[in-house]
C-alpha cells in the first residue's frame, strides 16, 4: 500500500515497510505519533501488508526501515545486502482453537504443552497451518515435550493463500493454532471455533526491525532510521507497548514488549542499570564480573566513528583481558595445535549472539583491540546499548558490534 505524500514536506522523514497486522489495529499509527513528537522526524509509511509485499518494495529503494515477524524474508534481506542491524522490539501471539465440542478436553488450559499433550493422547484432529511461524511455534512446544501428535489425525496445510485454516480445521472439528489478534477481531472467520488455550508465552512470536544499508540503497535516510530503531526499544516505547490495546478483545495488551517494562520509562543520565557479566566454557575459571568489577580492570579507549560518520569514543575493558582472565588458552603460545578450534560466542540480553574465533583475541595472530565497553564520551551507555557493548574496530560491517552483552562462552568446534 503506498501512501500519499504530506502537503508539506517535513525537514526530517523517515520511511518506512510495516507488516499489515501492526497497520490494521493502529498500533504502529501510534508509534509513529509518539516518534514525531518525541524528535521532530515525520514517519511516511510507505508500504504496509504481508511480509513477501513488503520485502520486493522495500528492495525497491525509498524505505529506509522495514517491520516483520522474525522470519527467513528478513534474515535474507539481511544476507542479501538490503538491510542490516536487525533487533527484537515486540511480539505478538498465537492461541490454541478447537471445535465447541472440545473433544480433548482443554477448553481454559493455559498450558501449551499440557494441552498439546492432551490432544496427543486421545487422538485428536489438529490443522497445522502453512505459516512457518505457526509451524516454528509449534515445533518450539512438541520438541522439548517430546510430544507426538498422531499422523493420521494430523494435517498440514502446504498452501494456504486464502486462509481457509479455521474453515477446513471446523470442518474437520479440528484443533489448530491461529493468530489472537485476527481470531478475536473477525478478521479471519472464525467458522465456528472457540478459544481454547491463551496465555501461555511460548505462543509468542517476536517481530525484528531493520534498517536499509546505504551500501545497497543508496538514498537511505540512516540517521533517521536509526532514531527510530532506537525508539522502538526504548524503555518507555517498551512500556506503551505492554499497554496498547488493553481492554479492546480481552484484558491483554494487543502486543507485548521485548524488554522489561519494569526499568525507567526516561533515559538514564548517569549510572546504567546495574548488570554483569558471565565468561563460561572451556576456560578454567568461570567469571561472573559485576560492573564494579569490570571498572577496576585495566581500561582502554578506542575511537571509532559511527555509520554517520561521527567519532566516538568508548571506553572500557579489551575482551582478550577478560578471556586472560577466564584461564583461556592466550598466554605463553598455547593457541597453535587443537585450540584452534575454539570459539568465542558473545550473548546479549535479548538473544543476539556475535562469534568470534578465539584465536581473533591472541596478540601471536592479531594485534587488535576489541572492547567490552562500559563507557561513551565520556558516560556510562545508556539502557538501549548498556550496560556493555562489544566495540569491534576495522570491521567494514558493525554486525558484531552487540548491545547489551551479558555472556562470553568459549566452545569448541566438533
């Protein structure tokens, strides 16, 4: 759907492709009104609709930040050049349905796997729906319940371009997992079928944001897009979000946060959230280093610039100090032979994972200063980066460069 341009143009827009759900019930509209007021810089949403609508435009070039569940279609815009920095700023959810007749007796459960187990036992009929994220959540539940749900009560709908699930599951007198929002809304028909079991939060389904890269798009707003990005994770958008739509279908927010809403809804100005960080694996001493900890290791500032081009400065510990530290093998030459196997995987808090090789952190193979850092000019990171981010220099692009870490685990390739 593209959208008309404003009479007047703003001084600062940003533009952006948005998956139809967050258009259809307001809650990106309110976003957007939120960011125009907070800085100044009109939202034009230039593309809304399914993700494989959205992902050919934005190719297109004149969108400058894209919006859809996690997804293959976004990790390859990704892979592809289009987009970069991905990052988790909401999630929505999925509900378990059946027949009136509620033949496994789960109406009420709030307990996805319980339920599932339920349905396993008496041979229920379950629709899986052609979504690979009602596919993935679903997986995500039978998997580690080592539940099985009886093949020949089962079907799988391979194409389902007219959302025909809640028909032929009725049909069926069938259980099947479908979206709460359109269920609730009527948006998809729902033939019939009931609300079964809700609540339970491995039904959630996380959506990605991403900026476009100014190598592949070349006339993208980056500065305006990254603004954005920011605001959507910021904790008081995080804390809206846990809010928005309460009351409207049931006494549940129409989408929730990635982030705990519990942390203060303005920006922090002087001391980060207190964190720490833990360094496992195959190193001979674990570490679990508070902030305070960390502050009274030997420290380091490295310049860098940012995608705009503007220098920087962060300080804080090198990664190859705190490795030290750990008892991995980067003293004396112990590297050649079997260690080069290892393996450095960086966690952040919201899943986010950087790998490096160990080897990347030995001064024998390479003399160069990757950071763990605590401060930016001159001040603690605030709640968005902090309270450690990994700085990685002379790295054409920022993709290691994560946010909120909280772990370093060294492993070994098989």
């Amino acid at each position: 759907m593209l959208a008309a341009a404003p009479a007047t143009q703003p001084s600062r827009v940003v533009r952006v492709a948005v998956i139809g759900g967050m258009s259809d019930t307001g809650f990106f509209d309110g976003i957007a009104q939120r960011f125009e007021q907070s800085t100044g810089i009109h939202v034009d949403v230039v593309a809304t609709g399914p993700r494989d609508g959205i992902a050919p435009v934005f190719k297109r070039g004149g969108i400058d930040l894209i919006t859809m569940h996690a997804s293959d279609t976004i990790i390859n815009l990704v892979a592809d050049g289009w987009a970069m920095d991905p990052q988790p700023w909401a999630k929505n959810d999925m509900i378990l349905v059946g027949p009136a007749s509620d033949p496994a007796g789960i109406k009420g459960m709030t307990d996805a796997a319980g339920a599932l187990k339920k349905i396993a036992a008496t041979k229920s009929t379950f629709v899986i729906h052609s979504s690979l994220g009602a596919q993935e959540v679903l997986r995500d539940i039978l998997q580690p319940n080592e539940i099985e749900l009886d093949p020949q009560h089962t079907t799988i709908l391979w194409d389902d371009k007219q959302r025909q699930v809640l028909k032929i599951a009725a049909q069926k007198q069938a259980y099947t997992l479908i979206g709460r929002i359109p269920f609730l809304s009527g948006k998809i028909p729902n033939d019939g079928m009931r609300p079964m079991v809700q609540g339970d939060e491995r039904f959630r389904r996380p959506f990605v944001v991403a900026m476009a890269n100014p190598s592949r798009i070349i006339d993208a707003h980056l500065a305006e897009a990254r603004e954005l990005a920011k605001f959507l994770r910021d904790p008081a958008t995080q804390k809206w979000i846990s809010e928005f739509g309460e009351g409207r279908f049931d006494d549940r927010p129409l989408f929730f946060p990635v982030l705990s809403v519990a942390a203060p809804t303005t920006k922090p100005t002087s001391k980060p959230i207190t964190n720490s960080l833990v360094v496992a694996g195959e190193i001979k001493n674990p570490l679990d280093l508070s902030l305070d900890a960390l502050s009274k290791l030997p420290q380091r500032e490295l310049h860098v610039k940012d995608r705009d081009g503007k220098e920087q400065t962060y300080s804080g510990v090198l990664v190859r100090d705190v490795l030290k530290l750990a008892g991995a093998p980067l003293e004396n030459h112990q590297m050649p032979g079997s260690n080069l196997a290892l393996y450095v995987v960086a966690e952040a808090a919201d899943g986010y994972k950087a790998v490096f090789a160990l080897a990347e952190f030995d001064d024998d193979f390479r003399d160069r200063a990757i950071l763990l850092a605590t401060t930016k000019d001159g001040e603690p990171l605030d709640a968005i980066e902090g309270p450690i981010r990994l700085i990685v220099p002379d790295e054409t692009r920022p993709a290691r460069w994560g946010r909120e870490i909280v772990a370093l685990r060294v492993e070994r390739a098989q």
